[in-house]
C-alpha cells in the first residue's frame, strides 16, 4: 500500500509538472507584449523596461522557465502586478472558501447519491426505483448557474431562509452561507452518483460471488453493505476524484451569482483586468488540486480494492 | 438401511419468460442417503443448475415452484420462509460452485471471509481464524495462516477451489453439493482435487451430491447416479448398474459419447444426433422421443420412471412389458 502511495503520488508530480510546463508555455505563446497590456499604452519605455526586467521577459524562455520553476519550489507564485501582493498569499486566502464549497458539495451530494443509488438497487423496478431515476435524471439535467439562480430567487429572496451573498464569519455563518452554493453546484451530482451507484450495485449483486456469500447465510444486509457495496463504489470514486475538475468549474458559477470569495471568482476578476501572475497562480493551484484530488482518488480504491493495490 | 437425508419428490420448476412458462424441472425424484456420494448427469441445460438453486432456494425471481416437494431430514424446504432456509445454507447444507475464479469476494482477504461465514459460531475472532487455517491445511494449502491475510487473485484456480472446498466443509455440513466443482480446472488439478474432496467426504462423513459431466468422474467418486435430461430424470441407480447395464437409451449415448469410452481412433467423435427440446413447448411423450433411435408408438405418451432392479429405475417403455411397440 505505501509502495503504491509513494508510486502514485510520484506519478502525479509528474502530471503536475507536465501540465505546468505546457500553461507555462502557453500564456507566453499568447501574442502580444504582456507588458505593453499591463500598463497600458502611456507608459514610459523606462517603466516597460523595468517591468519587462522584473517579470525576467528579456531572459531566453528555457531561463524563464528555470526561475520560474525556482520560485515555484520556494512557494513564491509571483508578484499581483496592480497591488503588488505576493500571488501566493492571494490564492491561498481565497483557496479555503473554494474547497470549504467543494467538499460540501461531494460530501453532501455523494451521500445522498450513493443512498439513494443503493436503495433503487435493492428494490429494482418498483415504485420507488422508478421515481429515484426520475428523480435523478431532472437532477442531472440541471445545469448548476441554473440551479444557482432559482435558489437564490427562491429560498433567499423570496423565503429569506438563507443568506444571499457573501462567504459568512465564524464556522456556522460559513455554514448558513454554504447551503446555497452547495446545493446548486452538488444537485446535479445527486443524481450521477444515484446512476452511477443503482447501476454499479446492480451488476456486482448479479455476480457469483454475491451467490457464494447468500449461499453461507449470511444476513441480506451484509451482503449489500460490506460484500456488495465495497465493490460497487469504486467506480463512484474515480469519478468523484476526475469530477473536481467539473465542481471546479461550477465553483466558478456559484461564486460569482453569490458573490462569494474564491478561487473562481479570483481567476475570473484576474482574468478581465489581464493580472496575469495571478491567473498563473490560481490556475496553477487549481491544476494541483485537481492532480491532487485524481491521485487521492486512486489511493482510496487501492485501499479498497487490492486487485489495483497489486496493479492489476 | 441408512437414514435418508435428501428426498425429492416429484419437483416441478417452471420459469417465467417473456415466450411463456419455460419448464425447467418436471417431476424429479430421487434421495440422497446420509454419507452416500449421489452423482447428477446430463448435458448443460439440463436443468442441473436449476436442482441446485432449488434445493438452496437460492433461485432467480422468475422461478417458479409448481409441485412436488424437496424433503431435507423429513422437511420440506419448499414451505420454509426465507430466515429458516438462511439457517440452513452454510451450516446443514454448503455448496461449492462451478468458477474458482469468481466464487470469493474479490476485496476481501480469504481470512475475513473464511471468518465471516462462521457468523453462527460464538468463538472468539482469533479462534475462528485458526478454524480457518485449520481448513486450509486441510485441503492442501501450504502456510495456511499466512495465506490467510491474501486475497483471492492473489490464488491459482486450483487453490482457489481448495478454499471453496474448505469454506464448504468448515460447518461439517450433512449435505455438500458440489456443482461442477472442477470443469473449470484442468485435467491433473481435477485428479487432485476430487481426491481432496473424497478423502474429506470419508472424514466428515457428509452427504454429497456431485454435478458433473464429466462421466469418469461421476463413476470413479459416486454411489449413485442420477441421469437427467431436458429437465426430467431420465435414470436413477446404482453406479455399475447404469455404467454397465444402462437401461435408458439416453445414458446409453451418454456413455458411448464420453472420450473415456472411445477406444478406437475416430475421424468423427460421437454425438447424439437432434437437439434438446424447446422446454418452453414441449413435445408430448417421450421427451427423448425425437432423437431416440429405438423410438416406437408407445412412445408418444410419457414413459413413468419405473423400478426395473433393486434401487434401479429408468423412465423409457422399452423396459416394460411390450417394449415400445
């Protein structure tokens, strides 16, 4: 298991640096002088010099790449060409907002998905199967700014149960202003993990070895929750793992109709006022994240699974 | 005479299908006494699988119990709900399946299921374990403790079906069905295994009921045989009585179509000409009628399976009295 770790988790610095390199590579390929765009058409040849210097744009690309990567390993992102702030601090302000909405959103989701997926399976084609993949699929056809802004209407404007905007102080006002944008961004997950489970759970119950278990009397319910559903969530974690990068995105949807702090939403300002060392940062961070989480992802399965322990 | 311990009695299964009621079994009889090995020929589709199921009632949700009744040390398991035939499976009756390869839970290690089937014992975890090992060592398996903590794809086919054997005989039981239990496996690990199992039936003293078709098997391992055929029995005895003196034209081609047989170098290996009947719609008579070379006019209504020696019964008119004609 730690052989696999160290293995797996090698692998996604690789990723990481791959996909690093290439935006690194990209943002300089974007034509245009980056400088004459930062400051504008007035500025003084000196003040372009000086920047065009500061931001190493005179140095060969391979050099470029080089102090970057140097600055990178020492935690150091750059510098926020308008206020001056270290990129890093920036990103790491906001990073907690984004992954506080993100993890309320699979944790919530995936629960109930994986409930409600588990349920369906051990009742197939009845009423309740039938209403759950009703259910599921308008959940799934949802599109989450969609979801975002009906909410928002509904439950804070008009029933004013909610907070509308903001990210809230102390840990339950965080909460109180965490219910909208994790139900709008985790609703339509509801409804892929239930799919996902119900069908998952019906095919491991159909294998023989499910026969061997009913076979030694074992009670019903142990079968479904240990020798069945162990099984069957392994393809629910790779996918929630790859689906960050989705919640991700979303993320940026909810940020901006609730005009909460976060990652999104930085990218987004960063990107209309062309800052950018911090759309390098945050992108870079969410890149990470997102290796990070895949990676995660695989180790959670190898503890589950030993056949991908072994790797087989 | 030994105790009976297995009786069935004129079993009838059907199958619910989208073309009508498929009718897998009809009227199956035979018994299994205590510590006797009863062997189940017949060719796939026979309705083998189908007896297992039933007997477990471990059986599809379109299935069906028409008649007849499966009478487990004097009671009928076909009347007991599903919490008293939970009580039975893996204590009274176990069972080891077919495919080596897909009969364990592929994410948990042998040991935590060899443990968890003793779920009705109340031993402590650590003695259940050495139970376990114990078993292990039993059927051949070298370091069984430390084979313990392994996982099934961590195990050959061969010893796979050795843990199945063992995971069977850990609760003693008094009936093992074993279906096809080394079809899957090839031909030197067949000779081990049964060996395996026969010594551990000698042991334990368990009843056994062995699928197979593989006939050298059936005539090496059983006391009895059963031969059965699109879902009926076709012929019921004594082990040399149906390899030596079939009286069902049936087993007849069965044996002359076992490779064991064929003495002599072929260009073409024996069959049996015609297909098995759509069980869906039955033909009337004979159900070997269409591809029985010995097929008269009496045959056209259904032969009944009738004693012929002592213990020996065949379900054909060409043992009664006027033959087929």
């Amino acid at each position: 298991m730690v052989h696999y770790a160290v293995r797996r988790f090698g692998l996604a610095l690789l990723i990481l640096f791959v996909a690093v390199t290439v935006m690194f590579l990209m943002i300089r390929a974007v034509p245009g002088d980056p400088v004459q765009i930062m400051l504008g058409p007035r500025a003084t040849p000196e003040l372009q010099a000086r920047l065009t210097a500061e931001l190493a744009l005179d140095q060969p690309i391979i050099k470029q790449l080089a102090i970057f990567y140097g600055n990178l390993l020492q935690g150091d992102l750059g510098i926020d060409v308008f206020s001056g702030r270290s990129v890093t601090s920036i990103v790491f302000q906001q990073l907690p907002h984004t992954l506080s909405l993100i993890f309320a959103s699979i944790i919530w989701s995936a629960t109930l998905g994986i409930a409600l997926g588990a349920y369906a399976a051990a009742h197939p084609n009845t009423v309740i199967d039938r209403v759950t993949a009703a259910i599921s699929v308008s959940f799934v056809a949802a599109p989450a700014f969609v979801v975002a802004l009906l909410s928002l209407l509904i439950f804070a404007v008009h029933l004013q149960w909610f907070p509308a905007i903001g990210a809230g102080e102390g840990f339950w006002d965080r909460l109180d202003h965490l219910v909208l944008p994790s139900l709008a961004i985790g609703l339509s997950w509801v409804g892929y993990i239930a799919r996902l489970v119900r069908a998952s759970m019906l095919e491991v119950m159909g294998e023989p070895h499910i026969r061997t278990a009913r076979a030694f009397g074992l009670s019903e319910r142990r079968i479904v929750m240990i020798y069945a559903l162990r099984i069957a969530i392994l393809p629910v974690v790779t996918v929630i793992g790859v689906g960050m990068g989705f919640l991700l995105s979303s993320a940026v949807f909810a940020e901006i109709v609730f005009a909460r702090p976060g990652l999104g939403k930085l990218v987004i300002d960063s990107i209309t006022t062309r800052n950018y060392p911090v759309v390098m940062g945050s992108v870079l961070v969410s890149t990470g994240l997102f290796v990070v989480s895949t990676a995660l992802a695989d180790l959670i399965n190898a503890w589950l699974d030993p056949r991908a322990r072994a790797g087989h | 005479m030994t105790e009976t311990l297995l009786e069935i009695d004129n079993l009838g299964v059907d199958y619910e299908t989208a073309r009508g009621d498929l009718k897998a079994l009809r009227d199956i009889s035979f018994d299994v006494k205590k510590g006797e090995i009863v062997g189940i020929v017949g060719e796939s589709g026979c309705g083998k699988s189908t007896l297992i199921s039933s007997i477990l009632k471990l059986t599809a949700p379109n299935t069906r119990f028409r008649n007849g009744e499966v009478r487990f040390k004097g009671q009928d398991l076909l009347q007991n709900n599903e919490r008293q035939m939970r009580s039975l499976r893996g204590s009274d009756i176990s069972i080891i399946f077919q495919d080596p390869m897909q009969t364990h839970n592929p994410v948990l290690s042998i040991g935590a299921q060899m443990v968890d089937i003793q779920h009705r014992s109340k031993a402590a975890k650590a003695d259940k374990r050495a139970t376990a090992a114990k078993m292990l060592a039993a059927v051949g398996i070298p370091d069984p403790e430390a084979r313990l903590d392994q996982f099934p794809h961590e195990f050959s086919g061969g010893m796979r079906q050795r843990i199945a054997i063992a995971m069977a005989l850990m609760s003693e039981p008094d009936l093992l069905i074993a279906d096809e239990p080394t079809t899957a496996l090839d031909a030197t690990l067949e000779v081990q295994i049964i060996e395996r199992l026969h010594e551990l039936q000698r042991e334990m003293h368990c009843a056994v009921l062995f699928i197979s078709h593989h006939l050298g098997v059936i005539a090496e391992l059983c006391d009895r045989v059963v031969v059965m055929y699109a879902g009926a029995v076709v012929e019921s005895g004594d082990v040399r009585a149906i390899f030596h003196d079939p009286k069902h034209p049936y087993t007849r081609r069965l044996i002359d179509c076992d490779p064991g047989h064929i003495k002599e170098r072929a260009r073409v290996l024996p069959t049996i000409p015609g297909e098995v009947p759509d069980l869906a719609n039955l033909p009337t008579g004979c159900i070997f009628r269409d591809r029985c070379e010995q097929a008269g006019p009496r045959c056209a209504a259904v032969p009944p399976l009738a004693g012929i020696a002592d213990g020996h019964n065949a379900a054909c008119w060409l043992n009664h009295k006027g033959g087929v004609s």
